[in-house]
C-alpha cells in the first residue's frame, strides 16, 4: 500500500498534515529571518510571520476595521431600515 505525503506542495501552494505540536507551531508563527508570510504548520497555505514588523500593522488594520465595523452597528437607530423602492429620474 502507497503511503500519502503528509507534507508538501501542490499548484505552488505549501500544505502540512503532520501532527501538531506547540513547538512547531510557536517556531512557524516566529521567523525573525524571513518575509511577512510564513508555511502554516497545520493546513494549507500560509500565515503572517509575527516576527516582521509588517504583520503587526497587518494585525493592527483589521483590529481598527473590527472595531469600526462593531461601533456602526451600534450607532444606527432599530427604525433606520429600508423604507421601499425610490424613484430616480434621470435627465
């Protein structure tokens, strides 16, 4: 019987099925040596290297979005809701 990879790469994106562990898993998200986007250690593609100063304003973006996205859903009034169809001319 043909034993599956468990690791590789496949149409140039890199996958891993091998078990886990918290060792692997704290070295793959901590690369001081290389680029924004690191091999995820379980799963298929890739994951921001903590270690570059460019994930964390990566982090720090969509923290900002969250939380603008979570205060304007708060803001609107319950009776902001659609009224109908609006009727527009055009000249």
């Amino acid at each position: 019987m043909v034993e599956k990879p468990t690791s590789g790469e496949l149409f140039g994106v890199p996958y891993n099925f091998e078990r886990p562990s918290i060792k692997r898993l704290l070295a793959a998200h901590w690369q001081p040596e290389e680029g924004m986007l690191v091999e995820k250690p379980f799963g298929v593609g890739y994951s921001l290297n903590l270690a570059n100063w460019r994930s964390w304003i990566v982090l720090a973006v969509v923290g900002v979005l969250f939380y603008t996205e979570s205060q304007s859903d708060e803001s609107e009034p319950a009776g902001a809701e659609d009224d109908g169809p609006v009727e527009v001319v055009v000249d």
